[in-house]
C-alpha cells in the first residue's frame, strides 16, 4: 500500500470535471511553494538577532533550499515517470510537511539549514510531478486553462508571501512561518489522496544514473553559486572564476555522459525538439523578468522615501496582474488564438512595458500600474508557454518534461534575483534614476530574447502521445 497508488473513489472518477479536482489539488502544491520562497526572507532579521551570525550565513536558508531543489528536479522526474507521479507527488507532501514541522523546531542555524535541504527534497517531489499532473489529468483542449489556473496559484502565493510573512514574524516570530505550511500540508496530502488520478502511461527503467544525477548537480549548484558569488559576496575574484568553470565542465561531462549512458537520466532528444528548446529558453527568460523587480522595486521605493510596506503594496501589484491574465485570457481572447500566438503577445507586452520604463517617472502610483501590466504580459505568455513544452512532450515522459519546465523556473528565478542583485552592487553610489534605468535594461533584453525564442518556435501542435484523465 505504501508504494503503489491507490485509484480515485468511482464517484469522482466518473464525474464529468473530475480534471478540475485534480488541478485544484495541484495548486495547493503551487501555491505553498511559491509562499515559501517569497516568506522566508522576511525572515532574515529575526533569524540574525536569535542566531547572532551574519546575514551571509542566514542567506544560506534560502540558498540551500534552492540549490537542492534545482538539482534534483528533473532525477525525480525521471524517477516519477518510472514509478508513478501521483505517488511521487503524495510524499512530498509528506515530506515538505514535516520537514516545515522540523524547521520550526530547529534549536540551532546549522540545524535550520539541514532541515531546509529535506524540505527542499519533498518539494522537488512535487514540483517536478506538479505540470504533468496538470497536463495528464485536463482534456487536451482544456491544457492552457489549467496550466493558466496552477500559474496563477502560484502568483497569489508569491503576492501574499511578503504580507503573510511581515504579519507572521510580527505577531507570532519567525517559526511560524514555517508551522504554517503544517495545516496546509495536512489538507493537501488527503485532496490528493482521492482527488489525484494514477499514472496511467509510465516509463520503465532497468537502472538509475547516479553519476548523471551528481554531474547536474554539481553543474547547476556551481552555476547558481557563481552568480551569486558574483553579485557582491565576499569572495575573492578567482572563486567566482572557479565556479563558473566547474559549472561549464561539469554540464559538458553531463551531457556527455547521457549520449553515452545505456540508461541516461535526461533523454537528450527530448532538447532536440524546436518546440521544447526554444520553449525552455523563452521560459527562464520569462522568470528572470518576472523575479527581477522583487529586488529591484524594494530597493527603489525605499531609496525614494518610501517604506518597505509600501514597497510591498507596490509589488504585490506584479504577481496580481500575472494572477489575473493567467486565470482570464480564456474569457477575453478568442479560443482561436493558439499558444504560440498568445506567447508572442504576452512578450510583447512585456517588451513594450519595460521599455515604457525606461523613461517614465519612478513614483509608487506609476511602478504599481506599470508592473501590474507587466504581470499581464507574463501571466498571458507562461502559461500558453509551458503548453507548447508540455505538448512536445510524449506523455510517458511528463514527469521528466514537468521537472525540466520547473527546474528552467528555478534557475530562471536565481537569474533574476542574482543579476539585479548584481547590477544594484555594481552600481552602489549612483542616482536612483541610473540604476532603475540600467537594471530594466538588463530585463527588457531578456524579455527581448523571449520574444526571439517565441517567434522562432513552431506552430502549435497536439500532446505528442495521448493519454487518458482518468
């Protein structure tokens, strides 16, 4: 019983929207991870004043959570896609819950970070199962809808992050917020239990391969680690160099290692489909654009005079706008706009607001309207996005397809965190209205570099191997 999945109870099988019941529970999933990456920071201060350490030590909360999390997102999903997602997806629960029980009870920073690490584990568990079960449960025609719906879940947690977290820490501390993932994790855990369908088309494999696994995780957690480095740690120049040279060696000798495994852990060939490639690439640039003013906004509103809760008003409009798009493109564009059409207005919105923000004024009543529109272009390109992906993907293999769009997030999101970070560090003691201007620069070409990969991917086209909801 522990290591099979169970069948949905014949009278939510049977129901006609049954799909919807599995999008829903998948959202829970989207929306506590989400919570969680944007909550944990507001932590920072209070973690330094009961831990007495610096705030490069506490950035470790944050930095081994996602560097676990982006190593091991597609391995699970290669292992989900052998064993089952449904059933993947079930014990991150289990262990993304209890691990936020654990973090709360941690009597010390380094047990704190442990303890993150194993959270990040149960998360990847989910996240990498989180799109194929949304894609393997909704009807082909219904995929962008409920793509768009676990999108916008994620918004809203991000959106409701800084508030939740600021109210927490003020009114309860620190570790309350992690206890509150507890509840939620309860709850989802049961929804999926007899909500979520099982895995119907699987991908077998004779053997795992762990040394493909270590190579990506040295190559992706060398690369993050350099970035950040980069972005104003103090570090001596030829550690920068060093990472970023161990990351280019070690993904050469991963990728050289899956041409020539029996058993590879990422089937290369799945990189070699236009659709896929161009639609990963066009996606971490869509993150980084997305995640980039979460640094950027902050600081500029404050620098203005402004407080950190207006900061986080302004802000909260970003994720808002993305919430809204994502959840209301069905009912304004036509059903006759294709993913790809929607991709290329969603980038082009993107690419007109930021460069309408190049030039105008930088007051909170102006970024709020800006990044609100800014938010809509995303929330109608992600989601249209990971459609195209997905539908590339043969359906034995989405938990694979799952783990790669999830991990180009993460990676995409340490992007734009690290390299504004950067920029703001490399432009310390210019005016506010410089470095506003050069680090939109920085996310106008990435936006730039999405509407290039958008335009170059081909037309839509169905789900490479069907697969029943049920």
């Amino acid at each position: 019983m522990l290591i099979r999945e169970r069948p949905r109870p014949e009278a939510i099988r049977s129901r006609p929207g049954a799909w919807w019941l599995a999008v829903v529970t998948v959202c829970f999933g989207a929306f506590m991870g989400q919570l969680d990456a944007s909550i944990v920071t507001l932590t920072y201060g209070s973690l330094r004043s009961e831990f007495r350490t610096s705030l490069a030590a506490i950035e470790w909360v944050s930095l081994a959570y996602l560097l676990t999390l982006v190593a091991l997102l597609i391995p699970v999903g290669r292992l989900s896609d052998a064993y089952g997602r449904k059933l993947f997806y079930l014990y991150g629960f289990v262990v993304f819950t209890g691990a936020s029980a654990a973090c709360g009870f941690a009597p010390s920073l380094a047990a704190l970070v442990a303890f993150r690490v194993v959270q990040a584990v149960g998360a990847a568990m989910m996240q990498a199962n989180s799109v194929a079960l949304v894609t393997t449960s909704a009807p082909r025609e219904r995929m962008r809808t409920a793509l768009g719906v676990q999108a916008a879940a994620q918004a809203v947690g991000l959106a409701l992050g800084p508030t939740v977290g600021g109210a927490l820490v003020s009114a309860l501390g620190w570790r309350w917020v992690f206890w509150i993932n507890v509840p939620v994790g309860v709850v989802a855990l049961a929804a999926g239990h007899y909500l979520l369908p099982r895995t119907r088309s699987r991908n077998r494999v004779a053997s795992f391969d762990w040394p493909g696994l270590v190579l990506l995780a040295v190559a992706t957690t060398s690369l993050l680690l350099g970035v950040s480095a980069a972005s104003g740690l103090a570090v001596p120049p030829w550690a920068v160099v060093g990472l970023f040279v161990l990351a280019v060696a070690a993904a050469w000798a991963f990728v050289r290692r899956q041409r020539r495994a029996a058993v590879p852990l990422l089937d290369l060939g799945l990189l070699r489909v236009r659709a896929v490639s161009s639609g990963l690439a066009a996606a971490l640039c869509g993150y980084l654009v997305l995640f980039g003013p979460l640094v950027l906004v902050p600081q500029i509103v404050v620098r203005t005079g402004g407080s950190e809760l207006l900061a986080g008003v302004v802000l909260t409009a970003l994720p808002g706008g993305f919430a809204l798009a994502a959840t209301g493109a069905e009912r304004v564009l036509p059903r006759a706009v294709g993913d790809r059409a929607r991709c290329l207005l969603g980038v082009a919105v993107c690419t007109g607001t930021l460069a309408a923000m190049l030039v105008l004024p930088v007051t909170p009543l102006w970024l709020a309207a800006q990044l609100a529109v800014l938010g809509i272009g995303l929330g109608l390109f992600t989601p249209a996005n990971n459609t195209l992906v997905m539908s590339a993907i043969p359906a034995n293999c989405s938990g694979t397809g799952g783990g790669l769009v999830n991990m180009t997030r993460g990676v995409g999101t340490a992007l734009g965190v690290a390299l504004i970070t950067l920029q703001l560090h490399l432009t310390h003691g210019q005016g506010v209205r410089e470095r506003w201007v050069q680090s939109i620069a920085i996310l106008l070409a990435a936006a730039l570099v999405a509407t290039a990969t958008a335009w170059l991917s081909p037309a839509d086209r169905p789900r490479t191997q069907a697969m029943s909801p049920k």
